[in-house]
C-alpha cells in the first residue's frame, strides 16, 4: 500500500509540474507588445550615407551587426532588397553640378534629394542605356 501512495505521489507531481510550466510558458508567449519579456530589439538598419560609406548596394537593406565608438559600421548581415520604385528622369542643373563640384558638360541623373531638397543621389549619364528608370 506504501508503494502505491508513492506512486500516485509522484504522478501527482509531475502533472503539477508540467501544468505549471504550460502555464507560465503560455502566459510569456502572450504578454502585451512592449513588455521586455518579448520585446526583441529593434534592428539597426544601415542608412543611405553608411550604405555610400561602405560602397553597399544602395537598393540592398543591411543591419549593422557591430559599430566602433564612433558608431561607424564595422560589420553588417544583408537583409534583402527594397523593392524598385519607378523615378521620373530628373536631370542636375548647372548651379547643382557646380554646387558638387561636377563638369558642367556632364549629363546628370538626380536620383535622390533630401528634405532641404538637395541632391544626395546622382547618375553620371553616358548614353541613354545609362538612364535608370527604378530606383
């Protein structure tokens, strides 16, 4: 009779402990956005002028795995590629291409400005095959 009531002790226990467990790995699992518990940290997506800096694919989407004390990149982990957008051609003018030191004979595709209206991204145009007309 002793062996049985150890037994049924023991079975016991272990229900227990594997409800419990059940229990609080499912109210982990579901916590609220925001708590730390699940919270995973936000990635450090690279941005255009570290993407230049680094020569990477500009169209390329890039984590920085590791920064230096200046916070420039010192290793990266390729995420994917942004999806094309068509762009209108929109070519640099005489002040533009002075402004960036450029010859003013060159042909020149503005791909990017930024919110002062600026160019940040240009294409040396060559020939109308070097016209790009996704970016």
């Amino acid at each position: 009779m002793n062996k049985k009531i150890v037994k049924l002790i023991s079975i016991s226990i272990v229900i227990l402990i594997t409800l419990g467990s059940a229990y609080f790995y499912y109210h982990k699992i579901n916590q609220e956005p925001g708590n730390p518990a699940i919270a995973s940290a936000p990635l450090d997506i690279i941005n255009k002028d570290e993407l230049n800096e680094l020569n990477l694919y500009h169209l390329g989407i890039y984590e920085a795995v590791s920064r230096d004390e200046q916070g420039k990149v010192t290793s990266y982990k390729f995420l994917g590629l942004k999806k094309e957008e068509p762009i209108d051609l929109e070519l640099m003018t005489d002040e533009e291409k002075i402004t960036k030191g450029l010859a003013i004979s060159n042909k020149i595709q503005v791909l990017e400005r930024d919110s002062q209206g600026n160019v940040t991204v240009y294409h040396l145009i060559n020939s109308d095959a070097d016209i790009i007309s996704k970016y």
